[in-house]
C-alpha cells in the first residue's frame, strides 16, 4: 500500500519519532501526536526542513474522548488518514512482592486503553472508503511474563490479541493490520535499565524493518529474529521450567 498520510502516536522520540521521520523522507505527510508539544514541534521542523510535510497533534492518549477528537479531526484536515501507529507506551519496573495498583495505572492506561483508543477512532471510517491500515507496537515482552514487568507483559499481551481480533474481523476488508512485536531498541524507554538487553536494536534500525512490514503490508513483524525466536519458544516450556529459566536470567 502506498500511504499519503500518517498519524503516530508516542511521536516525540523513540521508535515514534524515527518512523516519522522516515515515513516523511519517504512522501507520507505524517500527524505527529505525543504530550509533548515542544518536541513534536522541534521534529516537524526538522521534517519540513528536509523536504517532508508534517503536523503537530498534542495528545495524551489515557484521554479516550480527546483521542477520537483529535483522530477525527487529523482525518479531516489531511483528507483522509491512510495509516494510524498506536506506538505510545510507558513501561514500569517493580518486583511483584511490592507491586501496587497506581504501579499498574499509567501502564494500563496509556499502553491498553490509549491503543486501544487509538486504533479504533478511525476504523470504521477506514471501512467505508475501503482503504487503511493499523498498526500498534507491542513488544516481545508479550510471549511470557518477564520477571518485574507483570503490567507491561501483560499490557503487550492485550495489545497483540486485540490487533489479531481486529484483523481476523477485517478479512473481508481493504484494511490491513500489522502488529509489531520490537525486541530491546535503542530509545529512551530504556533509559536507566539495569537487565540484559541482548540484540539490542538502533532505533533507525527498528524504523526500517517496521516501514518495511507495512509496507508488505505483513500481519506480524518481532524482531530482532535471534529474540523473537527464543520468545516463541518460551511458549512451549512448562511453567515450572519458564519461571526457573527466566528469573535466573535476570535475577530477581
């Protein structure tokens, strides 16, 4: 599919940001949505400086209402929005032995209901013009539950499910649906991790690989391949044997 437009959210940095860019450097005229407005304003002026288009959306994703609001609107001013990136999320470290609920909250709401939120705010619009694509970014981390990470785990667990839903619905339909399922990048979420990150990936890197699976218009991308081979196996290890296997691995 060729895409003319674009909203992301999580724009600001990280894999948002990256794939802005390179979406513009590519002729996509890309909404930018993120809380932060002074870098969303600071990236699209690097984009136009560089020939792209680009508009600045301020947005705070655990607001359902002003999601929808804000999609409708971006889908109006830009005649038609071609593909929505659900990429906003959070991720809090905690040991479960002193896990509280407000630890869970902000993960829960940005990461579940914000994805959410966003990738059905355009859908059925998306429907009636027969044309569109959806894409959220999950995680590895979504295979098995990782040792300190119960809500983000399962936070990217609800994503990948709600995205296969979608598009099993959406089989008879022009709209694609691609859930991206990024290993260990490069971006500031990462920022102060203590654990191991092998095949850690540059965010440039993972901006590539994802603007390639959509444009095959690909229902799955994990990568790197090397760790999204040993997530799918950890699937089939017996609980007793994951949870031993796991918690030596990063320690508790």
């Amino acid at each position: 599919m060729t895409f003319r437009t674009a909203f992301i959210t999580g724009a600001s940095s990280g894999i948002g940001a990256a794939l802005a860019a390179r979406l513009a450097a590519h002729g996509v005229e890309v909404a930018l949505a993120a809380r932060r407005a002074p870098e969303l304003e600071a990236l699209a002026a690097q984009i136009v400086g560089a020939g792209g288009r680009a508009r600045v959306y301020p947005l705070d994703v655990t607001n359902p209402a002003e999601v929808e609001r804000t999609l409708l609107a971006a889908d109006d001013e830009l005649g038609g929005i071609d593909l929505v990136v659900a990429n906003a999320g959070v991720s809090t470290q905690r040991w479960a032995g002193k896990l509280t609920f407000a630890d869970c909250a902000r993960t829960i709401d940005v990461n579940v209901t914000g994805a959410a939120a966003t990738l059905v705010a355009l859908l059925p619009r998306m429907v009636e013009r027969g044309r569109g694509h959806l894409c959220g970014v999950s995680s590895l981390a979504q295979y098995r539950g990782l040792p300190r990470s119960a809500a983000y785990s399962a936070s990217k667990a609800f994503l990948s499910t709600f995205l296969e839903g979608i598009r099993v619905d959406l089989r008879s339909t022009p709209v694609c649906v691609t859930d991206v399922r990024p290993g260990f990048v490069k971006t500031p979420i990462l920022e102060g991790a203590t654990h191991p990150m092998p095949f850690l990936v540059p965010v440039e890197r993972a901006a590539e690989i994802i603007h390639r699976a959509l444009d095959s218009q690909d229902a799955v991308v994990a990568f790197p391949w090397q760790l999204a081979t040993l997530a799918r196996s950890t699937r089939m290890l017996p609980a007793a044997v994951y949870d031993l296997a796991v918690t030596r691995a990063r320690g508790r």
